[in-house]
C-alpha cells in the first residue's frame, strides 16, 4: 500500500499547493465541414463539435470525483478555420467564430480555440478574410480564441502578416474596449505554432491530427515552490533535481487523467502538455518560483538563467512520465495570470526587454501584457517580429498575446477577472518601427550550420 | 477497484467506528488501516475494496463527504490509482 505519508503529501498538495489539472482539451478536426455557404459551414461546425464532445465536461467532471484532483477547464479546439471557411464565399467569417461559440456553450466548455489561420509562408484568400474578421469574431464571441502563425523556422518570417496582426490587435482592443480591450487576450500571435497545444488562447487542432483527440494540459507551479522551500541554499544540482522529481510527479497524475479520459470518451489519447501554468491566485506563481531560486524579485539579473533552469528541468523530469508528450511543455511566463509577475512587474522589475529575454528559454513567449492603449500598430507589430524572430532563430515556439488597453498610460491596471487576471500596463519604447513594418516580404529561414 | 478513504481534522472519540460503519453499510470491504494522532490533529488513511460493492463510486464519495460536514472532519474518498501513479514508477 501507498504510505501514509505519501497520502498526505498528496492530499497537501492539492490542498493547499494548488496540484491541480489545468485543462483536458479535446481536439476535432472540422475539415469535413466546408461549404461554399456560409451559413451551411457554420451549421455543420456547430453539430459536429456539439456531437463530438458533448460529454467532454461530463467526463472530466466524473474523473475529477473519482481521481480526488481538480480538472480546472475542459476546452475544445478546432481545426484553423481558415482551412475550413476558405471554401464559403462570404467576405465575413464571422458567422463561423459565432456556430463556435454557440457549441462551446452548449459543450459547457469555457474557451473554444481555432478561430485561426497558418500563414507563415503567405496568404491564401482564405486566411485573409479570416484575418480581417477576427476583431469583429472576439468582439462578438464569448469564449472563441484566434490564433495566427506568422513564422516558423523553415520558412522565415512573414512580416506582411506581422504587420496586418499590429493592426489587427489594434482593432480587437478598439471593439472591446469596454472590457479593457479583453479580446486580445484572447489572441495570440504564434512562431512556430504547435498543432497539439491543449492551453488557450492559442489552441488549435493542426491538420496533422486525427479526427479527435485527447490532451491534457499539467499545472502545478506551487506544487514546485513548495518543493523548493525545502532545499534552501543547496546548490543548483539539487534544485535542477527537485524540479525534476515535482515534474514526474505532476505529470504522472497528467498522464493518468489524460488515459481515463480517452477511454471513457472513447478518443484517442493525444498529449500531455508538461506546463507549469500559473494564475493569478496566491501560491501559483511561476515568478515566485525564480524567487525562491534566489532572486529578489522576477526581472532581476539572474532571472533568465533561473528560467532556463525550470524550464529545462520541468521537461526532463515530465518526459518519462507520459507516453507522449507534447504541445507547449515548459514554463509559462503570462504577466497577468500569475501573481508574482503582476507584483514584479508593477514594481518596475520586470520590463518588456527581460521577458523578452526570458521568452528565449521559457515555454512560449510575451504572454498577456498590457501596453499603453496609445502604443502604434507598427510597435506592436515590431514586438511581434522580434519575439518571431527568437523562434525563427531558436527553433522553438514563441507567441506575443499583447494587450494594447484602450485609454490606459503606464502606472494603470486592466482588469480581465477570472485565470486572464490583471495585467499592469508596462512600458514600450517610443521610437519608431514604422519603416521596419512598412518594408513587408518575409525575413528568410535563418541556416542551421556555423552556429554562433 | 480500490480506493483511499482519508480523513483529517481534530480528535475525538468514536472517529474510526463512524466511518467504518458508514463504509460497511455501503458495502465497501477495508483492506487496510493506517493513523496518526498528532498534537490532537487526527489523521486515518484506509486502503478500501470498492470492487465488490453495488453502491456506485458517485454515492460513497457522496456519503463519505456529507459524513464529514456533518462531523466537522474532511473526508474524502479517491481511487488508488493517482497515488500509484505518483509515488509507484
């Protein structure tokens, strides 16, 4: 029998550590839902997601019973819809963010990802209207999330689409400023987007997956804090370890969610995403987890080495936990979902240039801050070629979810409620990018010898 | 299937024979037996056979949780399989 002890651990854990699963997210490919009318595409997405997961909450619900660990979200995501509505003849897509939404809801899930489009390498006509309509899909949705991919390291960088997604986001913030410009967190700009990410807003289900699918997404950045409390001042072998060890823990539990619900629903299994995502409650922090490194506060020198550390760390002790793991898999850095950040940041610690810096060896990229709301959308398409070009180069995923919050200046706070947080509004630079943006083409694949 | 039945919260007399009983009405077979008093604060972790009981999952974790509530004790009832999976490699 499992010890005493270890019961308890467990127990402590969920209880007090905030162990928690983050999301089980089924994936459904819509690519037999195209149709020329519009309104039949919508029609079709709206019955097939509703019939594929319409005991997806049910489920998760019944493990989280029997299994005793909270399953924060169940989520869906989508085939890019771009794909799919490239073949309606109407200008405005909208009408097909509207059927997702309305099947989330009636799936009971809080966010539907894949109001999307792929356009690393160029634009078909269909990820153009796609583009176009997504301020008008998050202003009018609920629970829809966008995501567009603007580069990846075999095809360079497409800096016409980096300049459309700075007026785009500018746009979204303008429809939703009554909610602080809420729409934007709900849509990221991706390098290298993966097609099996289960985290929103930037969840999709890439053409390469089958028909639907199973994956689940681990937290359990107190779980790792904790764990570190106990190793005061050892040295950094032992730390690398611990985390380790916290990882194969936390993922395990993943893995076993991630079986059960795959059987019950009788979908394949897909991934485990090994991600410590934080929130904005108390003890979930990823940068309070840097602190207990020996930082003072996140942002200060020392903190990206910290966070290479974790984040390397996190992935080798999960790896040998799953059968398959994928998806994002490392450290989320999110400013307004994570309590740490959000004191780091409004205390002038953290700035835009060290997360950027931070985001070349965490899990994803600039994830949730909030700029001043008179930021241009060259600026905003300038910061969206740079954290690009750290994917492009590194081979890895970065993504910009930025929030340009309409009639804030620096010193203000934009409040989104629930996991999106509040997000300080931090600084930008003020000189131009303008003729850098205006240039447009593609920035070509960076080669892979005579690496410097 | 065998689950873990917890229970913590502070000392009293009678603890262990209320839960017992309230597990034997539901059919439920105790396989193992393990607690802690410490300073007061009262800790019982039970190994249990939920295989052979007709009362459904859904109704002992119920039972067990309004048992608790109504005792002033934190009681819960969980499958085996996420401490195996856990602490068993």
């Amino acid at each position: 029998m499992i010890s005493h002890k270890e019961i308890l651990r467990t127990l402590a854990m969920i209880d007090n550590q905030h162990l928690d699963i983050r999301t089980i997210t089924m994936g459904i490919s819509l690519l037999d839902c195209a149709h020329e009318d519009i309104d039949e595409c919508a029609r079709r997405i709206y019955e097939k997601i509703v019939r594929k997961a319409e005991n997806l909450v049910a489920t998760g619900c019944a493990i989280e019973n029997e299994l005793g660990i909270p399953i924060v979200n169940k989520r869906i995501s989508v085939t890019p819809a771009a794909i799919v509505a490239g073949s309606c003849r109407a200008d405005d897509l909208t009408p097909i963010a509207v059927a997702m939404d309305k099947a989330a809801k009636e799936c009971g899930v809080n966010f539907i990802g894949g109001f999307s489009a792929l356009v690393h390498k160029g634009f078909t006509e269909g990820d153009r209207r796609l583009i176009a309509s997504i301020p008008a899909a998050l202003a009018s949705t609920e629970r829809v999330c966008s995501s567009v991919n603007v580069a990846t390291t075999k095809a360079g960088i497409n800096m016409d689409a980096v300049a459309l997604m700075g007026r785009v986001i500018k746009e979204t913030a303008a429809l939703t400023a009554a909610d602080g410009g809420l729409g934007c967190a709900k849509l990221v700009v991706f390098a290298n987007a993966v097609e099996d990410n289960p985290f929103m807003a930037g969840a999709f289900h890439g053409v390469g997956e089958p028909e639907c699918v199973i994956n689940v997404g681990v937290s359990g950045p107190g779980v790792v804090h904790s764990a570190l409390k106990k190793v005061k001042g050892a040295s950094f072998d032992v730390v690398a370890e611990t985390i380790k060890r916290t990882a194969f823990q936390i993922t395990r539990m993943g893995q076993l969610v991630a079986q059960e619900a795959s059987r019950r629903l009788d979908v394949p299994f897909g991934v485990v995403d090994l991600s410590l995502a934080p929130t904005p409650a108390k003890g979930d922090s990823v940068a309070r987890i840097l602190e207990e490194i020996g930082l003072e506060t996140c942002g200060t020198h020392g903190t990206t080495a910290a966070l290479a550390m974790l984040n390397d760390a996190v992935k080798k002790g999960g790896v040998m936990a799953s059968g398959h793991v994928g998806g994002l898999s490392g450290a989320f850095i999110p400013v307004s979902e994570d309590e740490g950040m959000i004191a780091a940041a409004s205390g002038g610690t953290l700035t835009l240039d060290k997360l950027e810096a931070m985001t070349c060896v965490c899990s994803v990229g600039l994830d949730m801050i909030a700029v001043p709301g008179d930021t241009t959308a060259e600026t905003i398409s300038a910061i969206i070629a740079d954290e690009a070009a750290i994917g492009v180069v590194n081979t890895k995923t970065t993504a910009v979810r930025i929030i340009p919050a309409p009639g804030k200046v620096v010193g203000d706070s934009v409040e989104f409620g629930g996991l999106l947080g509040s997000a300080p509004v931090m600084p930008v630079h003020q000189e131009s990018s303008v003729d850098f943006i205006g240039r447009g083409g593609r920035i070509p694949a960076p080669m892979h010898s005579l690496k410097n | 299937m065998r689950g873990i039945v917890t229970v913590v919260g502070n000392d009293r007399v009678g603890i262990i024979a209320e839960v017992c009983t309230l597990l034997a009405s539901m059919g439920v077979n105790i396989l193992d037996i393990n607690q802690t008093v410490m300073q007061g604060f009262f800790t019982m972790t039970m190994l249990v056979d939920i295989g052979n009981t007709e009362t459904p999952f859904e109704t002992i974790h119920s039972s067990l949780k309004k048992k608790g509530e109504d005792t002033g004790l934190a009681i819960r009832i969980q499958r085996e399989d996420i401490f195996n999976a856990m602490y068993k490699v």
